[in-house]
C-alpha cells in the first residue's frame, strides 16, 4: 500500500499567494468603504458622494458601483432608492478567482440590506422581497456597466433564494437564470435575518470567502 503526502508549496508561490491576496484586498477596499459608509433612509445626493465617481453612475433604480481590479477581483454595489430619492436597499456582490499558479481558488459574497417600509413592502415576507429585488434588478434595461453590476447581485439573490426549503420561484426568467447561476454557483450558505428595526440583513457566501467582508 501507498501513500500520498501533498507536498509544501513553494515559497515563490507562497509569497505570490500573499501579494494577490493583499492587492485584491486593496482594490477592494473601495467598495467595502462604500457599502459599510452608506446608510438606508439617507438622500441619495448623500449615498453618491461616498461613491467613487470614475466607476459609479445613478440609474432609474438608484446607483451603482463597478470595478474588477485585474487581479480576478469584480467589486458590484447597489443603491435602490425611493421615489423622494432616500437609500431603502443596499447591496455589494464579490466575486473573486485568484490564481496562485498552482492552483485557482472562486469565492462569491453578496451581503445587503433593505428596509422594508422604504421600499413599501411591509405587506410582503422577507424571501417575497429579495424575488422582487432579483426580478427588478434583471429587468432593468441600461447601459452594460449597469447590467454587469445589477446582475452580479441579482445572481447571489437568486442563489439565497434557491437555498429556502420549498421555494421554487426566486423572481426571475428562465433565460435570464441560466445566466445568472452561471455566474454564482449553488451549494453555498445563506441567512437572512431581521433586527430589532425591522431591517432585512442577509448574505450569500460560495467558495473560500476567508478575508472578505
């Protein structure tokens, strides 16, 4: 009988782990400023001056941030907003494919958070709302910038949706879901909760998320 030992990376390949890690980390870091400054039930005029202005825009939805770093690293926040222009969702999708020569390793994260009198859906359950949000986000019709970020998230609610016993429906066509989950793949882990204010807070993690928000 044999056996196999893995043998110890490189240290070439270790210190290369280490600098992807740390330059994603850096390119990141934009995004996560955002999303963490941005508070619901604030002015939008407010929620777009802590966006940075190069690779953000507002839609007919709100605003959105988008940028892939080159290193593997695309960074996607979503600001929906309310008829008088307040912050009622936000969202961050990650999605990271690192290189590390001797192997490739995929994380998925989407965190968010809505408040349901906001955006007028008190009457409807938690999961109901995160389907609106993902049919609402994939039939939205701009530029691609737009289309790219609104996807990245829409495709990490439809993957959290997917994980609830018995739910079937996660809001979106079948065209337009095959896309999405070729995005974000399944079997990751979800929660959804609610606080003490009544604010929806729930993510989606697939993969090695280790250092990311």
């Amino acid at each position: 009988m044999s056996t196999c030992t893995k043998a110890p990376e490189p240290t070439a390949a270790r210190r290369s782990a280490r600098v992807l890690l740390l330059a994603a980390g850096l390119c990141g870091g934009c995004a996560n400023w955002t999303y963490d400054r941005v508070r619901l039930g604030q002015s939008l005029e407010g929620a777009e001056r802590l966006m940075p202005p190069a690779t953000s825009q507002r839609t007919a939805l709100g605003l959105y941030h988008l940028r892939a770093d080159g290193l593997g690293r695309t960074d996607a926040v979503v600001l929906l907003a309310t008829e008088d222009r307040r912050v009622s969702a936000k969202l961050h999708a990650v999605r990271v494919e690192r290189n590390y020569g001797v192997r490739t390793e995929r994380a998925y994260l989407l965190r968010g958070e809505l408040d349901p009198q906001l955006a007028e859906t008190q009457s409807t359950g938690p999961i109901d709302t995160l389907r609106m949000l993902a049919r609402e986000l994939t039939e939205y019709q701009g530029v691609k910038p737009a289309l790219d970020a609104h996807a990245w998230v829409a495709a990490g609610l439809a993957r959290l949706i997917q994980c609830w016993p018995r739910v079937e429906d996660v809001g979106v066509s079948a065209q337009r879901l095959t896309e999405l989950f070729e995005r974000v793949p399944g079997g990751g882990s979800a929660t959804l909760a609610v606080d003490s204010s009544g604010t929806y807070r729930f993510e989606y993690r697939q993969g090695n998320t280790t250092g990311l928000p």
